[in-house]
C-alpha cells in the first residue's frame, strides 16, 4: 500500500469498490449458473437480493471517491475474486464455501479494523460507510451458511466435513486468520470448520502446512495421502481432489497473495 501514489483513505476505498463490483458479478454468476441445478426459487432470490445490496454499496464507494477528487479505474485492479469465481464454477458447494462463505467472510473479519483506521484517519464519512457495508455483509455471509447446509442435507454429507475439505483443497489461504470470530458466528460459521488450530491433530498439521505454503506462492496441492495410511480415513476423505489440480494450484497461490495483501492493509500503520 506504501508504494501506491494514492491517500491511503481511496486506496482503501477503491480496493473495496473493486470488491463490490466483483460481488454484483459473482452473485448474479451463482444465480445463473446454478440455474440448471432446479433450486427453490428462495435461493436465487437470496443471490438477487446479495447483487442488489453489492451494486447499492459500489455506489456508495464510487460517490465517496468522487467525494474524494478520485474515481473507480483510478489505480489497477486484480481479477483474483473472479479467479474464486471460476474455481468454484462446477461445483455449488464450493461457490457458496469459497465466495458467501469464505471471501465475503473476510468482510466481517476486516470490516471493524478498517473502519476504525479511518476513524483514526480523521476520514469518518468513509469510516460508516465501510461499517455499514461490512454489517449488510453478515446477511451475504448467512445467506451462503443457510444454502450449503440445504445442499448438504439434501446430499446426506456432513457439512463441517465437507466445507473443510473444500477449503484445504481449493483455498487453504482462506483458512489464515486473524478471524473475528464473533461476527462469524453471529451468521452461523462455527469456528470448528474455518480454525484449522481446532481440527483435530492430524488434519491441522495439514492445514498448517498448506496455509504456510499457500502464503510462500508455492502451494503445490494438498498432498497425496495413501490409502490406509498413518494419516487417517478423515484425512484421506479431506484431502479427496474435487478440481482440476494444476488450475487450483495457480489460483490458490494468488488467493493468497491477495489475502496477505488484504491482512497487510487492515493492519498497516
Ligand atoms: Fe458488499
Ligand atoms: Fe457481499
């Protein structure tokens, strides 16, 4: 963020709007997408409401960086949200784990820092708006919670299992704190499946390992495990490939490239 010519109030600010307009993009992707799967007509409802909220809250950011003398395409921007939209393209378990669950989670983990760095900023005005994009983000996160639990049900998988399992193969930068686990379990995320320090022994070391891979850029995929081995039936059923291997591996590197960035902008001084 040093390094950018921007305030650091609209380089905050236009990383969120970029945010935003990629979330009108990926909600109304799951709804269209997922169409062929016959859902209740409540979940592409839900998923209409979600790209109604994202487009209310571009134009939030975009009237405040006007505000600001600034404008959205002011700085360059990553594409590595549509890379997660892409990933989770086949599968609706893994769209609603990685995006509702996991990315739009990051709001409710970053929202209260960042909002409070404005504050301490001397910017208030773009402080509430970030407070109140991060509290309409809780409801996107439940959203996503509520539809996995269905599909979940409806396929007789346990879904701790199975969201952890999507998570360490797809995305294990997402399983890197910190975490405001209060606002998180507030819309129904139990600590148990994002906190991979809560797993048990075997499928934590795992995790901890992909995760430090993960932030290095050398994620490799999450390691073979033989059948029968020391490791464990949980972690073998864990570690099961649900996606192209070579793909994932190239996305999930830069996932976490933009994670860390994101952790680094949060908690920069
Ligand atoms: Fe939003
Ligand atoms: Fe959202």
């Amino acid at each position: 963020m040093d390094a950018s010519p921007l305030p650091k109030a609209v380089y905050m600010l236009h990383n969120l709007a970029h945010v935003e307009l990629n979330a009108i993009d990926l909600a109304w992707d799951t709804v269209v997408r997922f169409s062929r799967y016959g859902l209740p007509a409540a979940f592409y409802a839900d998923f209409a409401r979600v790209a109604d909220d994202e487009s209310r809250h571009l134009a939030w950011c975009i009237q405040r960086l006007r505000e600001l003398g600034f404008d959205y395409g002011s700085m360059p921007a990553h594409n590595l949200l549509w890379e997660g939209c892409e990933m989770s393209a086949a599968d609706l378990g893994a769209r609603l784990a990685i995006v509702p669950m996991s990315q739009e989670a990051r709001g409710l983990d970053a929202g209260d820092r960042l909002s409070k760095r404005l504050v301490g900023m001397g910017d208030n005005r773009t402080a509430a708006i970030v407070r109140q994009i991060a509290t309409e983000e809780r409801a996107h996160v439940a959203v996503g919670v509520t539809w996995f639990h269905a599909i979940c049900a409806g396929a007789g998988v346990d879904p701790g299992p199975k969201f952890r399992r999507l998570l360490l193969e797809l995305c294990p930068g997402l399983l890197k704190g910190p975490f405001n686990d209060a606002e998180r379990q507030l819309v129904g995320l139990p600590a148990a499946w994002y906190d991979a320090r809560l797993w048990e022994p075997e499928l934590r070391d795992v995790a901890a390992a992909a995760v430090a891979a993960a932030s290095k850029a050398e994620y490799a995929g999450a390691p073979a495990v033989a059948a029968g081995s020391a490791a464990g039936s949980a972690v073998a059923a864990a570690l099961a490939p649900v996606a192209e291997p070579e793909k994932l591996r190239r996305i999930a590197a830069r996932l976490a490239t933009m994670l860390d960035l994101e952790v680094q902008t949060a908690t920069s001084a």
